[in-house]
C-alpha cells in the first residue's frame, strides 16, 4: 500500500518522538535537517503570498466581486477570531489551570520590554516604506499591502497589452512558485522527523507534567473552535462537513509538525483547490490574507494564558479587563507572525494590557511549542473554513469535487 504525504508525516513524527527519548543527546545531529526544511520553506513564502494575492486579485475582472468577497473575508476572519477568544477565557474561568499552580518569578528576569498595545500603529506599519526591506525581512502584512495595492491597480489599467503581460507573468510565476513548494513538501516527513526529535530530545515529556491542567484547558478550547467550523460549514453552506474534516488531514498533520501557518500554506492550498473543490480566484485570494491576518489558535492561546497568569498570582481581574484582553488579543493575534515562538512575543502586550508581570512569559518557553502545534492546526484549518464558506456564497465552489 502507498502511503499518502500526510500518513508520512505522522509517521516522520512518531519516530521523532521515540528518537528523542532513547537518544536525546544525539537530535542536535538532525535538527539541521528540519532546519533546512524550514528554510526552503521560508525562501518561498513571500513570493508565495505576493503572486497568489495578484493573481487571485487580477482573476476577478469584476472590482465589485473583488470587494465584496474581500470584505466578506475579513468580517469572518475577525469574527471567528473574536470568538475564539471568548472560547479561550470561558475555558480558563470554567477549568480554572492557574490555581493550585505555584512558580516562583523571583529568579526569572524577563528580558523583553512590553508596550501597550497600539492598534494605530499596527494599521500604520501595515504600509512599508521599503518593499525591498519588507520582502527582505519577511514583513506578511506589508507584502499583502503591497500586493493587493499591486492588484488593484492592475484591475483599475484595464486591457492595457503592457498590464496583460504583467498579469499573465504573475500568473506565470505563482504556478512555478506552487510546483517548487509540491518538491518541497516531499521533504516534510523528513522535516517532521527532525523537528520533533528534537524538541522531544530537548524539552522532554516530563515539562508538561507541572503545567498539565494549562495544556488540558489549551487543547479543550482547541477542539471546541475545531468542531465550530464543522458547525460553521453546515450553517452557512448546508453542506456536511465530514469531507472537509477528512481532506484537512493532510495540511493539518503539516501544521502539527511546522507549527507555522505560513509552511503549511502552500499545501492548504492545494488540497482546498484540488480535493475541496474552491476556486482558483478564492484559493489564490482569501487563504494567503486569511494565513496573514486569521489567528484562531493563537487569539485562543493568548486569551487562556493571560487568565492562567492571572489565576496563578491570584491576580482578581475586573469586568473591563475581560474586555481588554478580548480585544488586544483578537487585535494582537493579527499580528501573529505565523512561525514558532509568535506566542512568547505577542503574549507579554495582551499581559501588560491588564497590568500582570510580563517575567512570567518564560515558563512557557518549555511546552510553548507543544502548544504552538495545537494552535497553528487550529489557525490552518480556520483559514480553510472561511476560504470554503466564502466561496460557496459566491456561487463558485464544486460541490461534486468536495463529496467525492
């Protein structure tokens, strides 16, 4: 029997887990190999995201179609993420993993300076000064800028022969772009391998044993969101959603093992234009500003910590700070970068938005990866779940293609 990519990955991850404990000492010698894989996943991404956006932008002749599913895009975007903060704080108060919780900070000396969050200047800092300086330091957010500022301007030309060209370049480019990526991901089992031996060599199991009720109530909240978007697939398109959660098998079992949004991209797209039967336009448009702005896990992990925090230090929060967390982690987690770590950096804004000690940040630097593989699963399939919805209100999702 032949093994499908994903049913590798698995397997890549199973014998990471067991290579990491009988030989800890030895997973430096394979990390490089997920390193590489990463790498070779980066070098594409902001090409990635750039050329789909004009592509999906430029394939819908129609401005008004463009807007409309743009708007209806980032309305779910930041519905589902609003809500899954909500979901984050209800399953911390209901749970309650900070209390009985006892780590002493007085040896910990937190080595990052957090700053109120500033919704303003994320708006202002989505616009690049330098594009050259954006692509080169992988700025998501001001690439999308640029490219869907690119494609309008594209669409407002018109049939100009020179914009033509360009057009049909870009189209060009982005399908090179998508076949380097299917090369690339022949390598995830071996990306997956190396990845989890080492930070099984190098965390261990045991780490989690002190913060187990803070990974029960994580994962709790993670597959409360994971079954509203089967909840959410069968009330806005009357469809069932058990081929989607079957078909998303094989993005998510990326995801679990990247822990980025952003590697698992190109696969999720895949699979949504040629197992799920989306669109072109929709796939190349609403996925790579969903996997830039849409951050269900991460809003749920930021939300769930910062009440865990406040729990563990006995901390009584007022009314107003639930509504502050809600919003600077919905606000916050747009931020989220969508690599591995993006929690450590993003948490101590959402902490210091209710006055609690950023320092306490650095205890989950042991299980934060764990938990970035719950979250970024969670985030993917999201950016799915919209990317299907918003195409089926258009009217141009194969319903045939998606049941077979």
């Amino acid at each position: 029997m032949t093994l499908k990519l994903w049913h590798k990955v698995i397997l890549g991850m199973i014998v990471g887990i067991v290579f990491g404990l009988i030989a800890p000492g030895y997973v430096s010698y394979v990390k490089p190999m997920g390193d590489i894989f990463l790498r070779m996943i980066s070098m594409v991404i902001a090409p990635l995201i750039f050329f789909s956006l004009i592509s999906g932008i430029t394939s819908m002749s129609d401005s008004s179609s463009l807007g409309r599913i743009g708007m209806k895009a980032v309305v779910a975007f930041l519905s589902t993420t609003f809500f899954a903060v909500l979901f984050g704080i209800t399953v911390a108060l209901v749970i309650k993993p900070g209390d009985g919780v006892h780590i002493d900070f007085g040896g910990v000396v937190g080595n990052a300076e957090a700053k109120p969050f500033n919704m303003l200047e994320m708006f202002v800092n989505m616009v690049p000064n330098n594009v050259i300086k954006s692509f080169a330091e992988g700025s998501t957010l001001q690439i999308v800028f640029f490219a869907i500022f690119t494609g309008f301007t594209m669409n407002i030309m018109g049939a100009n022969a020179g914009v033509v060209k360009v057009k049909d370049l870009c189209h060009s480019i982005c399908k090179i772009v998508l076949k380097m990526i299917s090369c690339i991901m022949l390598l995830s089992p071996y990306g997956a391998f190396a990845l989890t031996a080492w930070v099984v060599g190098t965390q261990g199991i045991g780490v989690m044993i002190s913060l187990s009720k803070l990974v029960m109530a994580v994962s709790m909240a993670m597959v409360c969101q994971y079954l509203i978007f089967g909840v959410l697939i069968y009330v806005c398109c009357r469809i069932s959603p058990l081929p989607f959660y079957k078909k998303s098998l094989e993005y998510q079992a990326i995801a679990f093992s990247t822990s980025s949004s952003k590697a698992t991209l190109p696969t999720t797209m895949q699979v949504c234009r040629e197992r799920m039967g989306v669109s072109e336009s929709s796939t190349s448009f609403v996925l790579p500003l969903g996997a830039s702005i849409n951050m269900d896990g991460f809003a749920i992990n930021l939300g769930l910590c910062t009440i865990f925090f406040a729990q563990m230090m006995g901390v009584a929060l007022a009314p107003h700070d639930y509504v502050v967390i809600v919003i600077t982690a919905t606000l916050g987690s747009i931020g989220g970068a969508g690599i591995p770590g993006a929690s450590l950096i993003m948490l101590p804004m959402v902490l210091s938005s209710v006055n609690l000690p950023i320092e306490g940040v650095a205890i989950l630097a042991g299980i934060d990866r764990i938990l970035d593989m719950l979250r970024t699963t969670i985030n993917i399939t999201g950016d799915a779940t919209i990317t299907l919805i918003v195409d089926h209100s258009e009217g141009t999702l194969d319903k045939q293609k998606y049941f077979s």
